[in-house]
C-alpha cells in the first residue's frame, strides 16, 4: 500500500502542475467556467442561495459543503459584517465561514451612496484653500509677464493677438475677453485723453454727462412719495444701470490713460507703448482689483501707506483717501462699516487725557486714535509729523498681520456652512436648485476650483456632473478643462443625476478585507500596546490615502501603503520591485496573456482583482457591480481547484488530505481555538503530538492548554515548522493507522519503531 507520505509528496512536489493537471478536468473546467460567466449577474443572497451550481461551487471552494443543506445558516454568515466583532461570522469558532463572507459582498460593507464622503468633503475643502493660497503666485506670475512684455508692444494690435497680455489688461479694467467689441476696445486704447477730439473725449465724455443727466433726472423722480413699490424698484434699477456704465466708462478712459499708441495704432519714435508710471498704474490695478486681496496687494498697499502718508497734512485729507482710510481701520481692527463721523471724532481727541470720553470706548478706536498726532481741529500737531516712527511702523506691521482676517473668517464660515449644507443634498437638482443652501454650497464648489460662477450655466454643470470623469470620452473630459473634470470627481453624482456610491481604487470591502489582515500580521508576533497603536495608525492612514488615490502611480509613490498592502497579502515589500507590482496592478485578469495570470502565484493574481484599474493605471470608468469582485473570484476559484486536489488525494489517503488542508490553513491560523474549532485541523494535531483521541470531548480549556504544551500557534507562519509538523504527522498517521511503507517492511516484527527513524527513512526516500 501507497503510504501517506508517498501520496502527499506526489501532489506538493509541483504544486502548479498539479493544480493545473485538475483544472484540466472536464467536469472541474466546466464548473469553474460557469462560476465566472454567471457569478458577476448575481446581486442578491437570494439569487445565490437559489442557484444551486454556484451555490454549491462556493460551499466546496470553502470547505463547506458538509453544510450544504442549511442555507439559512449561511444566509446569516453571508449577511454578517465582518468589521463588527459581534457579528454572526465572527461569532462561529471556524475560520472557513469568515473566509466564506468575506469572499462576497451582500450588502454588509458595500460603500454607501453619498453626495460626497468625508474624504472627498477634506479635499474639495483643502483645494478650496489652496486655491486662494495659488492666487497670490499667479497674480505675481501674471504680472511678471506683463511686465516683461508690454516694452515690445510695436503696435496696439500687438496687444491684441498676446492673448495672455491681453486678458492681463482686460481683468485690469473690467472687461470680458468673451464678448468685447475689438473696435470699441481698440478706439479706447488709441484714445489721448488729454485730446479733445479722441474716442473717450469726442464718444464716450458725451454719453457719460448724458448718463450723469439721467441719474440725477432718475433720483428726483424716486423722491417723489407717491411713487408704488414697483415704480421704486424699476427706478432704482435704471440708477444702477445708470452707474454701471458710467463706471465702465470710467475704466476707460483710466484703460486709454495707460497707453501711449496713436490713434491709428502706432507709436510715435522713440515712445513705448507704456512708460513706468503706467506700467505700474495698470499692474497694480490688476492686483488690488481681484476679488480678494493677496499678500502681493496687501505689500503694495504698504508701500503706498509709506510713501503717502508724510504728504498728509490735516486729517480730512486722510478720510478723503479711501484706501488709506480703510488701511488704517484693518490696522486697528475696527470694523470697516464705522463712520466717518466716528473716526473723525476719535482722531481729535486728546490721548493724554485718561479721564476723556475717548477712553468709554473700544481699545480698538483708542488705539487708532494714539497712532495719530492729530489736534482737535484735524491739524497735525505742531512739532511732529502725522506719525512718528514707531507709530508708522506699528501700523503698517498690524495692517500686514490683519489685512486678511475678514477673509480668513468669511472662509471659516464658507467652510462651516458648507459641511452643514452638502449633507442635505439629495440629488442633483437639489445642488443645481437656487434654493440658498444650494447656492452656497455650488458657488463654494466653483471657487474652490478656481471657476467663476460666470463662465458656467446651471445646464452645463449639469452635464459635467453626470457625465463620468474616469471616462476618456465623457462631456467632461472633453471639454479639455482639468478645472471641471476635478469637481465632478469631489461628488458621487450618478448618470441620472442621482446620488451613487463612491468610486475608489479599491471596494469598500476590499479596503477593510486589507486592514483587517495587515492589523492581524502587524501584530501576531508582537502584541504590546505600543504595536497594536502603530498597526492601527497604518491601517487608518491605508484606508484614508485610498479613498483619495486614483492612479496606480499615487500608490506607487507611497512606499507606506505598499508595505500596507503586501503584507495584508502575504507578499513580502522587500521582495517586489516597483515594475513588478506595476505590472501586477494593471493586469487584466479576463487576458490569460496578461502578467498576473502567466505567475505561479495565486497571490499575484488576488492583488490584481483588489483592484479597479485599467490598463494605463487609471480607476476604470465602470465599477462593478457584481456581489464579488474578482479578487475574491480568483481567490475562491483557486481554493475550488485547491478543494478538488485535496479530496482526489484524499481518496488515496486520508493522511494526505489532511496534510495538504494543514499545510493550506497553517499561516491562516492566529488562535488554538481556530484548531479546535475545525475538526480535521484538530484531528492533525492530535496525531501529530500523539494527543489521545479521547480528548475531543474534554472541555474546550483543557484541550487547548493540552494542545499549547505541544504547539506554539506562532510558529505556524514558519514554512520550515510547519513541514516539519507535516512530515511528524504523515509519519505518525500512517503508523497509527497500519499504513506501511515498503521500505519500512524490513521492520515488520518492531513495533516500537519512533518518530525520529521513520522521519529519517522519510528524507533519504524523498532525497
């Protein structure tokens, strides 16, 4: 008779053949091509339970099929959330029912369908931040240029084809690069302001008293008491109207004020498009007119607060300067709405008198007041300068430190509404409504990447938001604008403009199947505190960095989730290169040329279905649906065949069915109890320790004490100690059960041969 170690040994000694030589079979070949065809159409526990070749096929994969005919029993396994310790899967002392749920996903840990998760909410709020934080840098970028450039204009229309020039000039004064009208522009920047009969003297001046006519024509008519609410409210329109184009003309006659070109376009010999003094007018225009004033826009102010101040001689000069007047409130933070009155007031008094009136009111306005040498007549003090030195210095160095606090605190409360708002959207014709909640969060979502509310209609960011930014082809991506395709990624809107699930680089599941057995692995052989803290720490930054990561580059690059993820899949970091798991990674497991399916290892082809990439690395446009991803199919296809080789040798010897099942669980195990909870792995180590039978029936703390005198459950991550427990169990299970080895029948009357002889005659027969 075959022995055991005779049979196991045909089996192991090349484990791929083998595994390859059963599913060759044309029954197993059938199965496992019906598994895969039809396992992806499934999208319930009850669609699973009621077909019964898939059903039966995951039952055998996992060792199972003995519970073939309790369908509500593994209805419960199957519904059990594995990250909660309580539940159902977690409860049962045998590890194959928690491998059996976690190979599917029947709605216990499927990502749920939200408008934005916490992480996507982070990043938009960080991009959001980092875009006012660029602002500055493109500012200065943008002005460097101009800078550079506007010497070499020859001619007007030279501004005009330098499309960057241009629109640098353009957002200076107000006006649209979109629809402006090129001859009017054009008439404007030829204009000699100082030239009665030029364009803005002979054209616009005209317009401009007309408008001034009708603005005032306009305010008495509003003053007339028994004006209706509505005839006030078209009357109030037509003043702004009114005043709208009267700044606009404003804007240019200062636009024609800035350029040197003749009426025909040229430029005289020897005269440049723009001297100094209108270069800079028109770049620090350009700075101070953005909606937000920058660092760059608070240092000129600076500047000009130094090089104005001294020519200030009595204090209406001072109020009459808008933007010194402002400065000096930012300065001493007193709020920008206090009156002129109020600040006159308080720069009159007299600071050396404690027992004043002054002294009643805020430490702001009696700091501001003590930064100024002003007598009760608004004249500067005799003997001193409107400021001293240290007063300057004070003010200038407050207005630096409080220019942008007003900002800083509106985008607090941007943020804060906007955390308080995304959550009540359901749908989005609730975030494209003009309901305010809406409108607040929509125009933070615009500004957040950098796109004002102008340039795009509620129909088209409608279209951008349903179609899918991951595909090439969409509307989206399109429209070439990186802008767009960036904040329909920071939402889970669905193709029919319903809230959907998130897409991430990995499931839900997968994310948490991937924590789970890193924490387990990180911590088997160290179980201090300290280890634990450290493993959980890796486990929520993997989690976090994978909701946000969207190429199989950004993982690449980021040598911590590697670890993460190798080691959560029995891979050592040390041993793949970056190439390798690249290639891995971007595997299509449906090629059987692909890299993943042409390695031995099972594992290869595990970490690729962990994942929802495309060939170039990118997260593919249509995420699956299906109640098991295609690691989980690969991995219960391969223990289906693993399954298959384990009974066939099992029909040659027990022995070696067992040995090959303990030499598969081995690393698996983390408890004694996975061992007494699963009889055949009990059964091994019973023989294998020479444990009487009896002993099954003692309680389960006696047994396992028993069982730990013999077997330290670390060890079995060793490879060596585990075969060395294989080769002492094939030893003793055949002697045990009669089995004898030919080469063994020369000590046919001895039967007190030991262990460490029959492991002897085992290696030189094998060797």
């Amino acid at each position: 008779m075959i022995s055991s170690y005779q049979t196991y040994t045909f089996y192991t000694k090349d484990i791929n053949e083998t595994l390859s030589r059963a599913a060759s079979n044309s029954i197993v070949s059938r199965e496992q091509k019906y598994y895969r065809d039809t396992i992806g159409s499934i999208t319930s526990i009850d669609e699973f339970l009621a077909n019964d070749r898939i059903y039966a096929y995951a039952m055998k994969a996992y060792g199972l099929e003995e519970m073939s005919y309790a369908k509500a029993f593994v209805r419960k396994v199957l519904e059990s959330d594995l990250t909660d310790t309580s539940s159902f899967a977690n409860l049962l002392t045998d590890t194959r029912y928690k491998a059996l749920a976690a190979a599917f996903d029947f709605g216990g840990t499927i990502t749920s369908e939200i408008v934005q998760t916490s992480s996507q909410m982070d990043a938009l709020i960080g991009t959001y931040e980092q875009t006012i934080a660029d602002n500055d840098a493109v500012l200065r970028q943008e002005t460097a240029y101009f800078t550079a450039v506007s010497g070499s204009f020859a001619e007007v229309d030279d501004l005009f084809r330098n499309t960057r020039a241009r629109d640098y000039v353009f957002t200076t004064f107000g006006i649209d690069p979109k629809t402006f009208d090129y001859a009017t522009i054009r008439s404007v920047i030829t204009s000699n302001v100082a030239d009665p009969n030029s364009y803005v003297n002979a054209v616009l001046a005209p317009q401009v008293n007309d408008w001034l006519t009708q603005i005032d024509d306009l305010n008495a008519q509003l003053a007339n008491p028994s004006n209706t609410a509505a005839q006030k409210e078209k009357l109030n329109y037509l003043i702004t109207q009114y005043t709208k184009a009267v700044d606009k003309a404003d804007s240019f006659f200062n636009l024609a004020a800035s350029f040197n070109f003749n009426a025909d376009g040229t430029l005289d010999p020897g005269v440049e498009a723009m001297n100094t003094a209108q270069r800079k007018l028109v770049t620090e225009t350009y700075v101070l007119s953005q909606p937000r004033l920058t660092s760059t826009g608070a240092l000129l102010n600076k500047q000009y607060y130094e090089e104005t101040i001294s020519t200030i001689t009595n204090l209406e000069d001072l109020l009459n300067d808008s933007r010194l007047s402002r400065m000096i409130l930012t300065a001493y933070n007193v709020p920008l709405t206090t009156s002129r009155a109020d600040v006159r007031w308080a720069l009159q008094q007299d600071t050396s008198d404690l027992s004043g009136e002054l002294y009643t009111k805020s430490k702001e306005i009696i700091a501001l007041a003590k930064a100024f040498n002003f007598e009760s007549d608004g004249s500067i003090t005799p003997g001193m300068d409107i400021q001293n030195a240290d007063q300057l210095f004070t003010t200038t160095a407050l207005y630096i430190d409080r220019y942008n606090d007003a900002d800083e605190k509106a985008d607090a409360d941007a943020v804060a509404k906007y955390k308080l708002y995304i959550g009540l959207t359901s749908s989005l014709d609730d975030f494209l409504s003009r309901e305010p909640a809406a409108v607040t969060i929509r125009q933070f979502a615009l500004k957040a990447f950098n796109i004002s509310p102008d340039e795009v209609s509620l129909f088209k960011l409608k279209q951008v938001f349903t179609s899918d930014p991951y595909d090439p082809q969409s509307y989206v991506n399109k429209m070439k604008d990186d802008r767009f395709v960036q904040m329909a990624k920071a939402f889970n809107f669905a193709e029919d403009g319903s809230i959907s699930a998130p897409r991430y680089a990995q499931s839900e599941s997968e994310i948490t199947r991937i924590g789970t057995a890193y924490y387990a692995a990180a911590t088997r052989l160290d179980k201090s505190d300290s280890n634990k803290e450290a493993a959980e720490k890796e486990v929520s930054y993997y989690r976090t960095q994978l909701q946000t990561l969207e190429t199989v580059d950004d993982i690449l690059s980021d040598k911590r989730l590697i670890n993460v993820l190798l080691k959560a899949e029995g891979l050592d970091p040390k041993e793949m290169t970056t190439e390798t798991l690249r290639a891995i990674l971007v595997s299509d497991l449906d090629d059987p040329e692909s890299f993943a399916n042409l390695q031995n290892n099972v594992n290869f082809r595990k970490l690729a279905g962990s994942f929802n990439f495309d060939a170039n690395g990118i997260i593919q446009s249509t995420a699956s649906k299906s109640v098991q991803n295609e690691r989980g199919m690969v991995e219960t296809q391969h223990l289906y065949l693993t399954q298959t080789v384990e009974q066939t040798a099992g029909e040659e010897s027990v022995g070696a069915r067992l040995a090959l099942y303990f030499e598969r669980m081995a690393p698996t195990l983390t408890s004694t109890f996975d061992i007494l909870g699963d009889d055949a792995l009990a059964q091994f180590i019973r023989t294998t320790f020479s444990i009487p039978e009896e002993t099954a029936n003692a309680d389960i703390d006696a047994q396992k004490a028993m069982i730990e005198r013999f077997l330290d459950i670390d060890d079995l991550i060793d490879p060596e100690k585990v075969d060395t427990l294989v080769r002492r169990f094939l030893a003793l299970y055949d002697v045990e059960n009669g089995i004898q080895d030919p080469l063994l029948s020369v000590f046919s009357g001895n039967s007190s041969i030991n262990f460490e002889t029959v492991a002897t005659l085992m290696q030189l027969r094998s060797a």
